[in-house]
C-alpha cells in the first residue's frame, strides 16, 4: 500500500454522505464495491439517499430491504445486480440516451452530491485515471461536490479524458481488489456462428466499427481476420478486438476523426483487456458525450454500428430495453449509434438477433409487447440480420418490411406471422 497520508478507510472515506444526497457510482469493471459496501452499512443512519449509475457490476446486493429502507436507485441503464430495485417502488429508470447522460449533471438537473469512483493510483504528478470507465465519470467528478475514490493498482490507467488529480477527491481509499470481468469466449450457438458470419459479410474494408459486448460482437469480430484497414469508434470495448489490433486489421488508418488511435467510452471484459489498454496510447478512453455525438460517429466514413435487440415487430419498431413494462437493461447508446452511423458516408446500421429466444419464443413479433419501449424507431431501423438471413428495410413500405422480416424469423413461426401480416394488412 502506498504510504501516502491521503488514504483512510471505507468506512470513514463515506461519512460524508449525508441524508438526502445523491450519489454516483462509477460502473462496469471500475465499480468501487468496497465503498459501495461501506456505504451500504451506514444504511441505519442514512435515509432518502438517491442512487445514480450506469451498469454496475461485481458482487453487489442492493436489493436487500434493509437497503431499500435508505436508498433510492435512479437507474440511467438497468444492470442485473439492479433489475429488481429500479423495477419495484425503490427504484426507478430514467429513459435516455447515453450521450445526453453528461447533460444530466453539467447543467444540474440530477446535480451530484458525492460521487463514488475507482482509481488508478497516482502518477507522479499526482493524476488518477478512471481507467476502464470515462463514459458518464468525467461529468460525474466535474460536477460533484465532493468525490471520495477507491484507488486501485488493479485499475488500468487508460490515455484520454479519464485524468483526475488528487486534489479534486476528497477521500481515498487504497484498495487491491481484482476488477469483475466478463469472459464470451465460451462455446457459442451454430446460430450465433451464422448470425457472425452474415453481420462480417456486411462490413467493407476501411469500415469504422461499434460493437457491444456478447456472443454475437465477438462472433462477428471472429469473423474479420482477413478485412483490412478497419477503425474503431465505439462505446465500450471488449476483448475481441485485441486480436485484430495486434495483427492490424483494425489500424484506424481511414478514419477521419482519430487517426491511428481507437476510440471509446469503457471497457469490459477479462483482465487481458485491461492490461492491453494500461498506459497504451494508441487506445483513448473518452466523455461518452464526444463517444456517442452522431456528428463525431457520422464524421468516419463506413460506420458500422452492430447491435441487438430483445424483440422487433414486423414494422421495424425495435425494443431493446425491456419486456413489456419490465425494464431489463436501458436505451443506452443504440440509437446514438444507429442515428450515427446511418447518416456517414457509406454507413450502416445494423440490428442483429437471434430469430428466437432460449425458450424457443420468436424475437420477429406482430406487436411489440404491451408496455415494451422503443428504442430504435422504424424509420432509424435499416440492416437486420438474423441466423436465416440479412435485410435490408431502408425505404421499404410497411408491407415490404414485413415479408421481409418473415423471411428471416424461425421457421417454426413462419405461418403465424404470415398469419398476423394478413389480419393486419388484409
């Protein structure tokens, strides 16, 4: 542990939140689930404490009724360890794109009491990183009254917008943990094989890639050894990509925003990601206001932006943040990107999908459920792929758009949605 007089421990680091504040937590790999835990003790103390975060990952309970008792959690993107709070009377979720996140707090209309971050320990100038999470962060600690930081040798520090120096955090705490990680290399389906290869066989050389995380990302990364020249401008980074960043497929050559450097908001995945991105310059971890700007996306040539859905109607309306009223994950930065990337030159937005859930239900429906949120309208929708097959319903009427989706579902639910395009359009 470093010696530095500044650190104290997790406990006394979290006295200063008071009743009635609001608190961020960073998310994803960088989530500080020690002070998180201290926090949570004073719960006897603490009432009316407003929780604000992304996704939060590790192993977390705030669904405890001792814990509902103090502490309201606003969610601005639903992850597992929050899904049952922000969907019952101690919760909520607030409907909203990711890049308009920052706004939230910059022009105070979720002002921050104390925010809560994991560290890199300082450099010898005194600058933290906030290493694999910038994204909503950088706001965050600019705009919050006091910031009380879990400092973390495990913690990458990353190049971009994530410096924090040690006069701005009014607490520290030295912590060794190991960061949560996400590992997607296990055996994946024959039908997200195919659903990788149909997304590949969309993607040009020179193209500029956003990816999630998950199977499908990683299947169609698989699948781009042999594409030359491709950028990458993109939320969140995932293992995936650092095969081809070592073999320089992905060089970031044609790009006209970020030359040479890949670009993102955070990262999750195992700790070979992270030690990939610590301290490599060629790697930028930034605001997800610049990240996820449509006009920043739109500026590359070729964006490509993949991402999935948890249902889309035969009209093209795509819900990918709940089902029906209950709020699975958040809009995050989906339309962002399909906005982004459908208004570059040569772009292309794409939705891909299984055609059918675990449970054999199709994801291709008639209706949306009752209650379901849109987060891709049909006029943003172009590209769907499924494992059945690719389409396209750029300036396809509603008819159109259909059979073409029916194309691509299941077999076995074929006849029904044949069935429900009649009703529907006689």
């Amino acid at each position: 542990m470093s010696q530095n007089n500044k650190y104290v421990s997790a406990s006394v680091a979290v006295q200063c939140i008071q009743s009635g504040n609001r608190v961020f937590l960073h998310g994803s790999a960088a989530t500080p689930i020690t002070l998180i835990k201290a926090m949570q003790e004073r719960h006897e103390e603490l009432s009316n404490v407003e929780l604000v975060s992304i996704t939060n990952l590790g192993e977390i309970d705030f669904n405890k009724p001792e814990y509902r008792k103090s502490f309201f959690f606003n969610s601005l993107f639903v992850s597992a360890n929050t899904r049952a709070v922000a969907n019952s009377n101690d919760g909520d979720y607030v409907p909203i794109f990711l890049s308009e996140i920052p706004q939230l707090f910059r022009k105070g209309i979720l002002p921050i009491d104390v925010a809560m971050v994991q560290v890199s320990p300082p450099d010898a100038h005194g600058y933290c990183s906030l290493g694999t999470s910038v994204d909503i962060a950088r706001s965050a600690v600019d705009t919050a009254k006091k910031v009380i930081a879990q400092v973390n040798p495990n913690m990458p520090r990353t190049h971009g917008d994530g410096f924090l120096h040690i006069s701005k955090i009014s607490a520290m705490v030295w912590d060794e943990s190991s960061l949560p990680e996400l590992d997607y290399t296990e055996k994946v389906s024959n039908s997200v094989e195919k659903i990788g290869s149909h997304v590949a066989s969309l993607i040009e050389d020179g193209a500029c890639l956003q990816m999630g995380i998950g199977v499908i990302p990683d299947q169609v990364l698989k699948n781009l050894g042999n594409h030359k020249d491709l950028g990458l401008h993109t939320e969140m980074l995932s293992d995936g990509v650092i095969p081809l960043l070592e073999k320089g497929v992905i060089n970031n050559s044609r790009k006209k925003l970020n030359i040479g450097r890949s670009v993102t908001g955070f990262m999750v995945g195992t700790r070979k990601l992270y030690d990939f991105v610590h301290d490599n310059p060629s790697v930028r971890v930034v605001d997800i206001a610049y990240v996820n700007d449509t006009s920043n996306i739109r500026k590359n040539s070729r964006a490509t932006a993949i991402n999935s859905a948890i249902e889309i109607d035969l009209t093209g309306q795509v819900c990918a943040d709940s089902i029906g009223t209950y709020q699975f994950s958040g809009i995050g930065g989906q339309m962002d990107f399909m906005r982004g990337a459908s208004l570059s030159e040569n772009g292309k937005p794409i939705i891909a999908l299984p055609s059918v859930t675990a449970k054999g239900i199709s994801r291709i429906v008639p209706f949306l459920k009752e209650g379901a949120g849109v987060v891709t309208t049909r006029g943003h929708v172009h590209w769907v792929v499924t494992e059945y097959g690719i389409v396209d319903l750029f300036g396809k009427n509603l008819k159109q758009r259909a059979k073409a989706l029916i194309r691509i579902a299941h077999p076995d639910h074929q006849e029904a949605l044949e069935k429900a395009y009649h009703a529907r359009f006689k």
